[in-house]
C-alpha cells in the first residue's frame, strides 16, 4: 500500500487543508514555499496518465475551493503533477502540488 492511501486509511497522520469524499489536500512535510499542500484522490490512481477525466473535473472544483479557502486565488498559485521517472514523481498515487503564500518562480525563461 502505498503512503498517501495509508494517509487517507489514517494510519499515517497529517495536516489536513481541505477534505471530501473523494479527494485530501494536506500540508507537504518538506514546503517548497509558505503554502506548499499536496492534494489527492481518495481512491489510488497510479498518475495524471490514467486518472478519468471525470475524476480531473472533479479534484478541479476541489483545488479551486481549497484556493478559495486558503485565500490565494488573488494573489495566484502554482500546481504541478509529476508524472513518470522522467518528470520527477516520487509516489505511485495522483498528486498534485499546490504552491503559494510567495513569488514561486518562472518555470522557463530568466524574467
């Protein structure tokens, strides 16, 4: 089993943001930035690669609402799933980083 289903089954505690049915946004335990939470499907699906669209429609309502809640939609957020070896992914469950609360950076280019 891997670690975010042991977080949803409670068996590893965690900072909780924001919590429905089907979808968890927690607090990441090594921040990138001043808000740095990590939001998940309850249900295991490995990556962004197979996850439904219908499962995408949804955990997108979830993420506005958690940026509602975190009162950053003004001051702009960043999200990131990594996907595969190559694009970093560490834990074989959907995830989505949620950036915020500072200036995160430019992905590509130098302005």
């Amino acid at each position: 089993m891997c670690i975010f289903c042991k977080i949803v089954k409670g068996e590893i505690p965690n900072k909780t943001l924001l919590e429905n049915e089907d979808f968890l946004a927690f607090e990441d335990i090594n921040p990138a930035s001043k808000i740095h939470a990590l939001i998940i499907p309850k249900q295991h699906i490995s990556s962004f690669d197979v996850m439904p669209p219908k499962v995408m429609a949804e955990m997108t309502e979830f993420i506005q609402k958690l940026a509602s809640n975190l009162e950053i939609k003004d001051s702009g957020y960043r999200i990131i799933s990594n996907i595969g070896d190559h694009g970093g992914q560490e834990v074989n469950h959907l995830h989505f980083h949620l950036l915020a609360g500072e200036y995160v950076g430019r992905l590509v280019g130098n302005k």
